[in-house]
C-alpha cells in the first residue's frame, strides 16, 4: 500500500514516510492509493472477531509487511487497548430504545414523549470514551504513538511532535507519547485559552514526564484554528522540520485515520444483535451519526464505507461552527474570522482541516479539481463545489446543525428518559438522531450514534443542562478526581508570541537532548511534480467561476437536497418561540470560515 497527496503534486511514499511527514511537500494531505474493498464473504469472516482481532485484520489492508511485520503489528494492536477500562470489548454499544416498557413512566412525564410512534427509533450509543482519558483519541492516538515510535526505532532516532486541541486531542497525545515514546518522543501540546474544560486542561497539565509539555495560548479569537495557522508556517519551514524532526499527530496524520476504521466496522457487527439467518444478516445496515468537528471522523466513515460496509446513511452532527452543515446546505465553503464559543467546545473549529480528504474522494480523486477549490477558498476566502462535488458530497452525508439550546436539551432529555448522561458532542448527535426522522427500517437498519467523551470532562455543561449545581454520580470518574489532587504545570504564551518561543523552545530541547533526528532528506528532496501543485497559487480559474454551478447553490426541492435535512426540531414539541432556532444555511453571513482534532 502507498499513500498519495490529495494534491496530487508528490510522488506516492510508504506509510513510514507518509505518517512521518505528516504533511506531503506539495502541502496537501496523504489518502491511500488504493482503497481495499471488502466483499460480504470477507465481511462474514469478519463479524465473529473481538475488537482486537478486527482492528489487527482491517489494519493490515493498510499495513504492508514492508511496512511493519505483522507480528509487531499484532503486538501494536493488542497494547493499543491495554489500558480501557473494558479491553476485550473497547467499544460497549449502549441501547436507548424509544419503546422500552421501562421508560414508559418517564416518558408520560415528559413533554419529549409527544413524538409520534413514526419517529420512535433504537439507538444504539457507542461508547468510544473508555480509554485512559476518557476520549475517543485515545483509540487513534495509542495506535499512532507506536507506529511513530516503531518506525523512529529502527534508525534509532528522535522526533519532536506539535500537536493542537480543542479539548481531547492534548490529553491523550500526552498520555500516549508518557506511555509508549519511549524517550524518543518530545511533544508541545497547544490550546487555546479558555475554549476547553478545566477538566481536559487538568488532564494536560498534570502529566509529570519531561518530554510532554501543554502549552496555553492566549488571544485565540478563531480558536483553535488560530493555532493551527503558525503551526502550518512552522512546517513550511523545512529546514527547521528537517534539523528538528518535526511531525504532527493530529488528524491529518494519517495513522490517526486508520486507527479509526475498526469501530465503524465493529458497531456494524455488533448491532446485528439476533440474526441468525443468512438473508437477516446479508440485508443488515448501518445509519452512523458522527459528532463532527475537524471531520477526522466524517472521513473515515466514508472511506469505511468506500471498502464495502454497508452504511446506508452517514450524519454529521455539526454545532454552530458547522462547516460542514453551511457546506451542504449551500454548495459554498467560506472562510470565517472568528470560531463561536458552545458548549460543544472540542468542536469549536471553523476550517475543518479534513474536509480536503472528503472534497477529495468527492472529486472522485480528481487533483485538478481539489486544487481548484483549496486555491480559491484560500486566496478568495471562499470556494463553490462544483455540481459533480456537491452531489457527491450530499449523496454521501446528511448533516445537521445543533445549537446551544438544543445540546443542554438533549442532555437533559436523555438523562430524564433513557437515564443516559451524554456529554455535550455525543448530545449534539444525539439531537440529530432523534430529530432528523431517521428509522430502523424494520430492523433491517440500526442507528448508531458515536458517544466522544465521559460526561465528567464538562461537569460545568452537565449543570447547566441539569440546571443544578449537584453533580452526578454518572457524571464522576475516578480518572478525573485523581487529577484535581496533583499539581499543574502550566506553561503559557499569547498569539501573537506563539511562533519565535515555539521555535526557540524546540531548538533548545533538541541541542539539550543531542539526539539524531528524524530527517527524511530523500522524500523531501524528491519535491512537487510542479510549482502549480503548491498551495498558495492564485487560481487560473477560481471555482466560484466555473459555470454549470447555479443549479446546486440554493437547493429549494427534495430531489435537489438529495435527503440532507437540518437539525431544526427538539426532541420534544416545544413552542418554537421558546428556543433560539438551529441555522439550517448561513448563506447570509459575514465571511467566516475539526481535531482532532
């Protein structure tokens, strides 16, 4: 297996290289060559593994020998989820059923039981938060750590890594890279003042090793996406990356995508629940909602779904900064000046940094096309998806938008019904679920909702919701309480200081440890195919000019929004006058524009 630029303006590389990079020269980012495709005889041998099992088998479609030797990769896999809370199965899927007899009392209650029986859907909840810090990173990033260190081993270097977060991202990367660096890793964790709970902020600063170090920066009006702009000049800067062995573990590092995909496939496998005849099974589908913020999620659904699992619908649940929703909605991506504060804050991004793998496999791998609308949204600050993109883009996901309001509600709703306390990004799906008319389709078709974070991480979110000051017991986690009794180091910097002490730190750090470090002279050397591929480059003809585009800017019928619907309806009947009303298109607003985050 290779791995090419989404660009298309660097050669193909391995996945040591491509995972080492980070980014390829051209400035785009690395997707496989080729995408594995699993028949339904495969997917049968498949649904009787345990998590482990399945993640070793649909990696290795990925890994090449060449690449890691399969028993390193077994060994990999298998320390991955060593330290979850329940190991053999990583993944528990809670059901909320709509028509459970257990409810029935509650619901008469509550004004939420007023749905008709027509909406009434199971939904089944992955809990994807039972690792070490209770977050869905910890999967991705336990996995990524390894492979990084693995493939630093066998040189016998060093790396240095710049991670940014909104929330979850930092305190797993720390996490990981204490656990499985091996002294060979030095990370700057970056988050930007006041946009994250103080509970992922205890979570960084409270790791005791001295090659982690979580870093606050001040004055970050567009959030995290601030932070992600210096951290884009300092990998350009290629000889500063080559004398320091800069990488990255965020989600555009692909390693954090694939160690994704087991989970799509193992909800699949388990929501089967008591099929037993070869007709029930071979007509099982899966309607996957994804809290969605960077769309590092977003797109390994859709390349899980491009391998053979039958997903018949993929939703993704957007808060206010809802790129993704506003991109559907209106065939236009705008860049924005400013990331809105919400309660979903992991989410608070407004350039969801993933989204060119999506355009990318929506343009059918197209690189003319992808580079045509990059180039014109970053020169113009705003880009149009041509009509073949935009169909591809809507055949492909429905989205939804999820206010403030509706988030505290669905918290609220579900904790009072179903006795279920969700954090504020797994209630944001939540809402879209149990709102957008999405069906079981008698059974034939389970709903799934992926389920972040622990509720413990945004205590402050959990009262408001719950409009007490008490805090739940299902809101507590020994994790959690453990942090509050250690020490914090905090290090701190403003916006504008952030670029020259990143670079004067990481220098001193790498003369102090004398180290070799990773320096892939030749991938760097090979360079882009032409100057056209860089990003930067004014566009010959910006997107927004290409014709045959008006048919699809402001889709008016069922047959033009091709089933996407927006999140406009609580779960309950409430009276629309009571509640500040979802964004279903912001064509209108000023120019704006995850994680992985």
């Amino acid at each position: 297996m290779r791995y090419v630029s989404t660009r298309g303006g660097t050669h193909k590389c391995s996945l040591h290289a491509a995972s080492l990079l980070n980014l390829p020269n051209d400035q785009g980012l690395f997707v496989p060559q080729m995408i594995p495709k699993l028949n339904r005889a495969q997917l049968k041998r498949l649904r009787g593994l345990g998590f482990e099992d399945l993640a070793f088998e649909i990696l290795r479609l990925f890994i090449t020998e060449t690449d890691v030797p399969k028993e390193k990769l077994r060994s990999i896999v298998k320390k991955c989820y060593k330290g979850f809370e329940e190991s053999d199965i990583v993944v528990p899927l809670v059901v909320l059923d709509e028509d459970s007899d257990d409810d029935d009392d509650e619901k008469k209650k509550s004004k939420k039981s007023k749905k008709s029986s027509e909406t009434k859907v199971q939904i089944h909840v992955a809990e994807l938060f039972h690792g070490p810090t209770l977050s869905v990173k910890d999967i991705s990033l336990a996995f990524a750590v390894q492979m990084i260190e693995f493939f630093l081993s066998k040189k016998h270097e060093r790396a240095n890594v710049i991670v940014a977060t909104t929330g979850d991202t930092g305190p797993a990367t720390l996490d990981a890279i204490e656990k499985f660096g091996n002294n060979r890793i030095d990370c700057w964790c970056l988050y930007p003042s006041g946009k994250i709970s103080k509970a992922q902020e205890r979570q960084m600063t409270t790791k005791r090793g001295d090659n982690v170090n979580a870093i606050e920066v001040k004055e970050c009006e567009r959030g995290c996406d601030d932070i992600d702009d210096v951290c884009s000049k300092i990998f350009a800067d290629e000889e500063f990356v080559q004398r320091n062995g800069i990488t990255s573990l965020n989600s555009c590092n692909i390693l954090r995508i694939l160690a994704q995909l087991p989970h799509f496939f193992w909800c699949y496998f388990r929501t089967m629940h008591g099929k037993t005849t070869e007709e029930e099974i071979e007509n099982h589908t899966m309607t996957c909602v994804v809290p969605t913020g960077a769309m590092g999620h977003a797109f390994t659904a859709q390349l899980a779904r491009e391998m053979g699992l039958p997903m018949t619908e993929v939703v993704l649940a957007t808060n206010a900064n809802g790129a993704a929703h506003e991109i559907a909605m209106t065939g236009e991506i705008v860049k924005k000046s400013k990331a809105e504060k919400t309660v979903a804050s992991a989410m608070d991004c407004v350039m969801p940094y993933n989204l060119w793998r999506v355009v990318y496999y929506c343009a059918e791998g197209d690189t003319e096309i992808l580079r045509r609308i990059q180039d014109t949204y970053e020169f113009y600050g705003h880009a149009t998806l041509p009509k073949k993109v935009l169909r591809n883009f809507r055949e492909t996901f429905l989205t939804a938008e999820v206010s403030d309001y509706d988030t505290f509600e669905s918290m609220k709703y579900n904790l009072d019904v179903h006795k279920y306390l969700a954090c504020p990004h797994t209630a944001v799906a939540l809402h879209a679920a149990q709102s957008m008319g999405l069906n079981n389709h008698d059974g034939e078709n389970a709903l799934v909702v992926l389920a972040t974070a622990h509720p413990g991480k945004f205590i402050d979110a959990v009262q408001t919701a719950l409009e007490t000051e008490d805090v739940p017991k299902m809101a507590k986690h020994k994790t959690l309480e453990d942090a509050k009794m250690s020490f914090q180091r905090k290090r701190e910097t403003n916006l504008e200081n952030l670029e020259i002490a990143l670079r004067t730190d990481i220098d001193a750090t790498s003369r102090a440890r004398r180290g070799r470090y990773v320096n892939l002279t030749k991938e760097r050397a090979a360079g882009v195919l032409h100057e056209k591929y860089l990003r930067g480059n004014e566009p010959a003809i910006p997107s927004f000019s290409v014709s045959n585009q008006q048919d699809d800017q402001n889709p008016t019928s069922s047959s033009q929004m091709g089933q996407i619907r927006s999140s406009t309806t609580p779960p309950s009947a409430k009276n629309a006058a009571a509640a500040p009303a979802n964004s279903s298109a912001r064509a209108d607003e000023e120019d704006e524009d995850d994680e992985e985050e």
